[in-house]
C-alpha cells in the first residue's frame, strides 16, 4: 500500500477510487491465496492511508511520546558513553571548573528539584532529574542530551530522588507521602511504602543499601528495610518538618536540617542523631538569612567553623542544594538568582559564576568521572569547559519551599 500511498499524493480521494476501478488487478490492488483465488483489497481513504504513512515513516520517539515507562530505545544500562570511556582507565584528576553550555534539556513541565548522575563509573552518563511535574527521568546527559526513560510511579510531586549504589534502581521521595525503589530498566516498580506524610527527603543507609531514610513534613523521621517493606527504626525531633537528611561516618550518625518556628522567629536547627540507638547526638539551632554555606565539624560536638562561609550567592526560601567535587576542593551552590556558583573549599574564595538560569538554580551536580562537566537545574543543564551548545526545547517555572541543604566533605571522610 505504501507505493499507491506514493502515487496519489498530489490526486484527490474521488480520482484515486476512480483509478482504482478502472486498473486491471496487479499486485497493490489484488493478492492471491494459495488456491489461486483472487481476493481483492479493500478500499482505504487517503486521510488514514496518510495517517498510517506517517506513524510508520517516523520510527524516532521520544521518551514522552511512548506510553507508560516504555521507551524505544535500547538497554539504558547495557553500553558505556564513548565519551566517559577514556576517563575510566584513568585515576580521576584534579576537580576543575566548567565554563560553557554543552547541552540544555528540556521535557519537565514543572520545576526540577534536584539532578545527579549515576555512581557507577561506567554508567556515569546517565543523568537523574526529579521535578514537580510528577515524573522523574533518566537521561543521557554526556553526548545525546536524550531522555532514555521517563518514570510515572508517583501521584504527587517528586521531590527527591537518587541512585542506589548498583546503578540499577532509583529511590525516590514525593508529595503523594509516598516512597519508591523502581527498575531504571524496566520502569518497575519494586517497593512502593507509605509514609503518612509528604515526603522532603530521601537517602539510602551508606553502608546497608537496603535500608534508607525518609524525611518531610512530620516530627517523626523513619528508616525502612526494603527488604521487608517495614519501618526498622522511627527519629522522634518534635519539629514541623524535615528538609535534609546526610550520613555521617559510614553511617553511624547522621544529620537532619529542619526550620524550627516559633512565635517571634524562623530557626535553622541540625540535629545530629546515633543511628543504632535514634537518641539525638547533638542540637544547634542558629539564625541566618540563608545566604551563605555554614562549615561545620563531621566530629561532635559538631562546631560550626565562624571563621570559614561561602558566600555570594542567595537562597530566599528556595531549596537550593550545595555539593562538594569528588576530591573535596571544590563546593558547589545553586542561586536564588539563577546562578551556579564554584568555591574553593580550603580558602571559601569564589573561583567561578555560570549565568546559568533565569529562575532559581536549585542543584549544582558534578560528574564524578568527567573533568570540569556539571548538570543544573530548576531545568537541567549541563556545562562543560569545552562543550558546544546545543538547542532544545525548555520548560520551566517558579516553585517555592524552604531552604536546609546538607552536603559532606568527601576528603574529610
């Protein structure tokens, strides 16, 4: 049928059906079985032999255009990035810092909470975003900029999400008071627990993977066994909310960061917390305006160094994220303003601003195996000190929330 899709193009339906008469039987229009029967074709009307031209001369789908979690591209775990490929021989050099737009990627239609690349040296191409609009992706975020996979676990925003340590699956924490492990293969889903309350934060346990954390709007914080889909221990802090959640040492403390509210006042307050037992280790509650990095110690009584801020760039109620490079030099912090912002640990000196968004630039991720290349977001953008732009299209919109971002010094550990 294609050719006589081809022929009749520039010809009207009446003319076609005309010619269609009029033809001697031949092989477009007439078939024969095996008993050597005639058995004519039936007539279709351009309008669908076009439609079904189309569907089947575009073979290229987006991620978003195919149904589910679906998607018609191959394996997103089975092949390394040719880019990332000569770094993984190699010792990871010295931190640096990236200067120009490789690629901008465009497919949420809401904010972007947060953005972070796959642990997994080989797979370290693959990007992760999690936004407002409900879903969380999977990109290729080192050559192509395409989206791989597209997740629809969750009914309400997703506003946290990571990788666990294999590479294979996702942890992720929404609105809809929801956590969930899923497939990043296969887009299933393979634990989903009900926390009772909307969900801030997520982290998995750093040295027992199937345990993690979740955090949110509730005083109570609970550690889950995927395994057996139960609550193994419960963090009572009789505070409004949890914003953050970071392990310390292996795992045996970790802190959480909330507001603390009051009649007169809006506190920050870290709690520092013994993992086994849940007692609190430690509480400070301090002000701040929250626009600068507070340093404090990993070791108790958990001092916060007076004497060493990053300052420079602003926060005003957004949940901007700061991260440290793999090495420790080099910190990293979104803006209020739309900026990235690049200190230099030892000295809190700023080494670099990328004019990154025009909205508040909520995360700062740098690539673990690639040197100087980092993805941002309230969109994801990926920056590389020598990449070429690419154009494609952005989506974006203003999303408030409170502020309380924790990150740890990897050379410190």
């Amino acid at each position: 049928m294609s050719s006589l899709v081809a022929y009749e193009d520039s010809e009207s339906e009446d003319d076609s059906l005309e010619q269609t008469k009029e033809r001697p039987p031949a092989a477009v229009q007439t078939g024969f079985c095996e008993q050597n029967q005639e058995v004519r074709v039936p007539y279709i009307p351009k309008r669908q032999r076009l439609a079904t031209s189309v569907e089947t001369a575009d073979p290229k789908y987006s991620a978003e255009q195919v149904p589910g979690n679906q998607t018609r591209t191959g394996q997103i775990l089975s092949e390394v990035s040719p880019r990332v490929k000569p770094y993984l021989a190699h010792k990871p050099g010295a931190a640096g810092i990236p200067r120009r737009l490789l690629m901008s990627l465009g497919g949420h239609q809401g904010p972007v909470n947060t953005v972070q690349w796959c642990p997994v040296p080989h797979l370290s191409h693959l990007l992760l975003s999690a936004s407002m609009d409900k879903t969380f992706k999977v990109w290729d975020g080192a050559e192509s900029g395409r989206c791989l996979r597209v997740y629809t676990c969750h009914s309400g925003a997703v506003r946290d999400a990571c990788w666990t340590p294999c590479g294979r699956h996702l942890l992720t924490g929404s609105f809809d008071n929801s956590a969930v492990i899923t497939d990043v293969e296969t887009g299933q889903q393979v634990v989903k627990l009900d926390n009772q309350f909307k969900v801030m934060c997520v982290v998995l346990h750093p040295s027992n993977p199937e345990v993690f954390l979740c955090g949110g709007y509730s005083s109570v914080v609970k550690a889950w066994d995927s395994r057996s889909c139960k609550v193994v221990k419960a963090y009572k802090a009789g505070i409004q909310q949890t914003l953050d959640i970071l392990f310390l040492r292996g795992g045996a403390d970790f802190i959480t960061s909330s507001d603390c509210v009051s009649r007169d006042s809006a506190d920050r307050t870290l709690v520092a917390w013994d993992y086994e037992t849940t007692a609190k280790v430690s509480n400070q509650i301090y002000q701040t305006n929250g626009n600068y990095v507070a340093v404090f110690s990993s070791q108790q009584p958990y001092r916060m160094n007076k004497r060493r801020r990053y300052e420079g760039h602003k926060v005003e109620g957004y949940a901007v994220r700061c991260e440290f490079s793999r090495d420790g030099t080099i910190l990293a912090s979104g803006s209020s303003t739309g900026s990235a912002h690049f200190y230099d640990y030892h000295n809190a000196r700023s080494l670099h601003t990328l004019h990154a968004h025009t909205h508040p630039c909520l995360c700062v991720s740098q690539h673990p195996v690639l040197p100087a290349t980092a993805a941002t977001c309230d969109w994801a953008d990926l920056w590389s000190h020598t990449g070429k732009k690419k154009s494609f299209n952005i989506y974006h919109a203003k999303g408030r929330t409170d502020v309380g971002a924790l990150s740890f010094c990897p050379h410190l550990y």
